[in-house]
C-alpha cells in the first residue's frame, strides 16, 4: 500500500500522457497537414507512455524506449505530436536522476536519433529542427534545476540534524557537569570533615560518611535520570519540585542554606522549571567549591511574565575560577536559550551573587 501511494504520482503521469496521446495525435497531424493517419501510428504513441511506468527506477532505459518509440513516430508520421511530452518526461526524468554531464550527453544522443529519422521521414524540413532542439535541451534545464535543488534540500537537512545532534551533546555534557559536579564538590567536603575527623582521633565520623552515601547515591539516581532521557526514557526532568532535596543536600555538608519561594512555581513550563533547577544546583556547587565558610540564601519568585531565581552567599566573593568556570557559563547559557538573562559577581557587602531572570511564558 505504502509502495502504491508513492507510485501514484507516476501513475497519473502515465495515465495523462496516455490520454493526451491518443486524443491529441489526430488533430496535431490536422493541425500540420498531414492528412489520414493509420491506427499503428498510436502503438509509438502508447509505448512512450507506458515506458514513464519505470522512469524514476530505471530513467535511462526509459528515455532509451522512449527515444526509440519517437523515432518509429517520426520516421514514419513526420509530423510534431503529443508523444513528444512523453519523450521530455523522459529526459527530465534522466536530468533530475543522473549527473549533468550524464543527461546532457543522453539528451544529445536522442536528439541525434530524432533528427535522422525525422529526416528520414517525409516531410521533416530545416525548420523543424530547432523545435526538436527545444524540446531536449528545455527539459534538461528544468530536470538540472530541480536536482539542484534536491541537493541543496537534502545538504540543508542534513545541517539542521548536525547542528540539532550537536545542541544535544551539548545539553547532555551540561546536564552531566551540573549533576555530578555537584554531587562531587558536596562529596569532596564530607570527605575532608571525615578525614578531619579522624586526624584528631575523634572515631565518630559516621555523619559524614553517611551523608557522603546519601549524596552519591542521589547523585548517581539524578545522572541515571539524565541519561535515561537521552535513551528516550520517560524519567521525569528534575525541576524546582526537588529544590527541598537539593538543598538538603548541601546542609548535610555544613553550609547553613534558606529557601524562599514565592508564586506559582509547580506551573512553569518544563524548560524553565529544568533550567531554574540547574541554576539553583550549579550556584549551590559554586558556594561549596568556592566561598569557603559561609551561608547561602536561595529566592526564588514568580512575579508577572517573569521567574526570578536569586542565589546569594556570605563567602569570599567568588574566585576567578567561579567567575570564569565552565558552570557560570552553562547557567548564563541555560538562560539565554530561554530568553532570559543571567548576572552574576561579588556582593559590595561580600559574598557572591547568581541572579537570573526567566521569561515563564515566552
């Protein structure tokens, strides 16, 4: 079935050509002079026809039966008729399957068969020729421009799924750095509060090695989700939902965190309830990598068209390597691709700033 609705196009062609053949060869004989015309005229005529059945498949052969058929036609009719449209359906068909050069060699070679046999017939003068010539070289062009075009289509396409491949990596690479990045850097300090602990020959850092299990297995849950997306699984996104996990999370290691928010959050659509999550998430890694002994504030508000997510500690105001890093740059990405916008930099009363703004319903 699939296989017949892609031929029918053709079909209809052939069907068209037919008709027009066998009810336009009569007149188009009148029309020029020629006076009775025998019923075996019409077998060219059918035989043209039939023979765009198999062009798309095998468009030489067909321009071959083609070219032969209006040569029988004009050898022994010699005058102009309809069965010269089955013959330009095959030579364009040969322009738009086959290379250039290709068609304009088989393009000539079957206007060299029509011109001796029209020749060869009665009837067939100079001036014939050149409408002959037309009606070779005008489907050459027309069949050149549309594989051009085709070309150019399909080279297009294959860009765009490049650059979408491409986005995807990218948005996958970014989804990994914010989940293990900060399952990492909050891993990392329980790890030192525990060896802290066991240098000063205090045996109890059972907290820490607990909340060191705690956190990596989330971690390693949030990474599984991620990569279960890319396998088209249905894992839910994280979103501003898990905000109370994620800031459990960086309490356990000891940084003091407060959480805020205001307006309808669990109606955000799923692109910017992901990216204020991440925001959140890579803002809390930067506190615990960089700012030292200090405490951190999370805002997050709805307010009009807009989502504010503010993230604030009382560090040391941020290191080259918060200000520069790759994960600043992934959050001013995150919100840009939504069109919103990110700043971030010291506090004039200390401390470090992520503020980004979140168009909710653009």
């Amino acid at each position: 079935m699939k296989r017949l609705r892609a031929n029918l196009p053709n079909v209809l062609c052939v069907l068209l050509l037919l008709a027009t053949g066998l009810a336009g060869t009569e007149p188009a004989a009148q029309n020029q002079g020629v006076g009775h015309i025998g019923w075996w005229i019409y077998i060219p005529v059918v035989v043209a026809a039939l023979a765009m059945l198999f062009r798309v498949r095998f468009p030489m052969p067909a321009l071959v039966v083609a070219t032969a058929a209006t040569a029988v036609y004009l050898l022994f009719g010699a005058f102009y008729g309809p069965i010269l449209f089955s013959f330009a359906v095959a030579v364009y068909t040969v322009a738009v399957y086959r290379p250039l050069r290709v068609s304009v060699v088989a393009g000539g070679a079957a206007l060299l068969v029509l011109l001796i046999s029209g020749v060869a017939g009665t009837g067939f003068g100079p001036d014939s020729v050149a409408p002959l010539v037309a009606w070779v070289v005008a489907p050459v062009a027309a069949g050149f421009t549309v594989r051009v075009n085709r070309e150019q289509s399909a080279q297009r396409r294959r860009d765009d799924a490049q650059r979408q491949a491409d986005a995807e990596r990218l948005r996958v690479a970014q989804e990994v750095h914010d989940v293990v990045g900060h399952g990492l850097a909050a891993i990392t300090m329980q790890a030192e509060i525990a060896l802290h602990l066991l240098a000063k020959g205090e045996s109890d850092a059972t907290a820490a090695l607990t909340a060191i299990s705690r956190t990596s297995r989330a971690s390693l849950d949030e990474l599984r989700a991620t990569l279960g997306a890319v396998r088209d699984d249905r894992s839910p996104a994280p979103g501003l939902a898990h905000l109370d996990a994620l800031v459990d999370r960086t309490r356990s290691v000891g940084v003091p965190v407060s959480v805020e928010v205001a307006g309808p959050v669990s109606e955000l659509p799923a692109a910017v309830d992901l990216a204020a999550y991440r925001i959140v998430q890579e803002s809390l890694t930067n506190v615990l990598r960089h700012a030292g002994a200090a405490t951190a504030a999370v805002r997050v508000q709805v307010t009009g068209p807009d989502l504010t997510v503010e993230v604030t500690d009382t560090g040391r105001g941020g290191s080259p390597a918060a200000n520069g890093g790759h994960g600043l740059a992934g959050m001013r990405e995150r919100a840009t691709a939504l069109g919103g916008r990110l700043d971030a930099g010291p506090r004039p009363d200390g401390g470090f700033a992520v503020t980004a703004t979140l168009p909710v319903r653009r």
